[in-house]
C-alpha cells in the first residue's frame, strides 16, 4: 500500500527572518515522523521569504492532511507570538500544468508532477513526484531553522484549539506586516481585534426604546428602501456597538495588562477612537494620536489577545 506525504508552502514578509546559510533543515515532529524545512526560490534560509515543509510516511491521504493542516496552524500561531508576517495560503493552487504535461513527464521520466498549492496539499509517495513551482526571489524576530523547527513543535504539542474566528484575526495580524504603509496596517490590526468580537445583548430596557423606534420607522411616512435602511441600523442597537464589546473583551482576558501606559480596555478604545476618525476623516491629531506608535503597541496587545484565547 502506497504512503503519502503532506507538502505545506507559506511566505514570510521578509528575507532574512529565518536565518542560516542552509536552505534545507530535517526536524522531529512530535508524531515521531520526519520533516525537512525548505527555503524557496533560494539556495539559503537567510535568502529566501517562501518555504516549503514534506513530511511523508502517513497510512492515508487524510492522515498527511491532518497534520499538515495541524502544522499550518503552527506557524499561524507563531506568527501571532512573534510578531512576524506569515501568509499560509488557502489551499489552491497558485499555478496550473496541464494534464498533457504531466501525463508526458510520467511516461518520460516516471515523475508525477503536482502543482504548486500555496498552503496544504498531499499526494501520494507511489512515485517520485516534483512541483511546479511559481515563486519569487530592516527585519525582526531573526531566528534560525533550528529555533523555527523548535517552536513549531511547541506549538503544536500544545494543541491550541484555533476558532475560525480565530484564525481570521490571526491572519489578519500577521498579514499586517506585509503592508508599507503605516495606515494601512494601523486599520488592518483594528480589524484584527474587531473579527473576534462577539457582542452581547444589550439590556431589557434598551431594547424596548430600540423596538419603539422601529415602530416609528415602520410607520414613517417613508419609502420602503429607506425604511429597510434604518431597520436594518437599528438592529444593531440590540447589541452592543462596537467599542463598547472591544472595552469588555479587554477586561475579560487582559484585565492586568498595560499598552502605551495604559489599561488594555482603555488603549483599545483609544485605537478605536482613532480608527474611526482615520476612516472617516482621512486624518487623525498626531499629537493625539500617532498612528505608528499605536500600531506598535497594538501588535503586542493582539499577539497577548490571541495567544491568550487560543490557550484558553
């Protein structure tokens, strides 16, 4: 009976962050079985911001599955701890070969030829097999195969249950770090904390005030895509807004914790306050709100809010 062996490729933001004048590094994972770290597109790991991770021996195609998709989960959380960009793709293809092709290179060469999946796939260990690659040729957190091989493990020993809600916000964050713009990835860290909100009802009496102004709205003398519009507005008014669920989030799972001087629930309120007037002026009061200090301090709240949930 044929094995099979998962192949996981993921990008990190820039060269450099897994060091090491190798480009290919074998490792334990704690299933017992064997994987090799590979730089992409680049003959050393301080070279090259695309890898890829094999690991094979696995009885069935869902079995090398699992625990590739266990692995992705890794570096999505080491990601989140460390502060770095990660993108672990959506498990496509980024590139096609034809049929043809392939059906020429195996009667040639014997050589199954699969195509480059951003993310996980798995095959089976039958035949030799190759990929069609697609790739591209100040840092942080610099570490080395090893150190990186090493916190994957932990990682996924610790078995940190990941939410979809989660994961959404961690990769959101990481993905933070691919932007240059200081904006960009000030507003991209608010959504971030915003994904995994889950706002509460709010309280008997104000729901009684929101159903008499439906009442009004339902009776206004309006046409019937107005009335849908404010309808729908008020709706949101049984829960929770938005800041409100940020400030008690803060308080449920970091309610020891300082940002920028501050009490978690009161510096993200403040993040929120300037998110709200970047949208929707453009602009915010530098003195007041400078926009890349609190995207630094904003990183190392969501890497503690994450990493926190995901534990628990």
């Amino acid at each position: 009976m044929p094995t099979f062996r998962f192949r996981f490729r993921f990008n990190i933001a820039h060269k450099g962050i897994i060091s090491g004048d190798e480009g290919q590094y074998e490792f334990a994972l704690p299933n017992g079985r064997v994987a090799t770290l590979h730089a992409v597109g680049a003959s050393r790991f301080c070279e090259a911001n695309s890898f890829v991770i094999l690991s094979g021996g696995y009885s069935t195609e869902k079995e090398a599955l699992d625990y590739g998709f266990r692995l992705k989960d890794a570096v999505l959380c080491y990601g989140t701890v460390f502060r770095i960009g990660v993108d672990v793709g959506k498990d496509k293809a980024s590139g096609f070969v034809s049929n043809y092709v392939k059906d020429k290179v195996f009667d040639e060469h014997g050589v199954v030829m699969i195509d480059d999946v951003h993310g996980v796939t798995a095959y089976s260990e039958e035949y030799p097999t190759t990929c069609s690659s697609i790739f591209t040729t100040g840092l942080v957190n610099v570490r080395n195969a090893e150190f990186f091989t090493g916190k994957l493990i932990d990682l996924i020993s610790e078995s940190y249950a990941l939410s979809e809600q989660l994961k959404l916000a961690m990769e959101l964050m990481t993905s933070s770090f691919f932007e240059s713009s200081s904006r960009a990835r000030f507003l991209t860290l608010v959504l971030a904390a915003e994904s995994i909100l889950s706002p509460e009802d709010r309280s008997t009496e104000v729901h009684s005030v929101v159903d008499e102004l439906r009442n009004v709205a339902k009776s206004a003398n309006l046409s019937d895509q107005e009335k849908r519009s404010i309808l729908g507005t008020l709706n949101w008014l049984y829960k929770d807004s938005i800041s409100q669920s940020l400030r008690k989030m803060a308080l449920v799972h970091l309610p020891n914790k300082t940002y920028q001087d501050l009490p978690s629930h009161k510096f993200i309120q403040k993040c929120y306050e300037a998110r709200s007037k970047l949208v929707h002026s453009g602009t915010v009061d530098e003195e007041k709100h400078n926009i890349g200090t609190l995207a630094a301090n904003l990183e190392v709240y969501l890497k503690d809010m994450l990493t926190e949930m995901a534990a628990a």
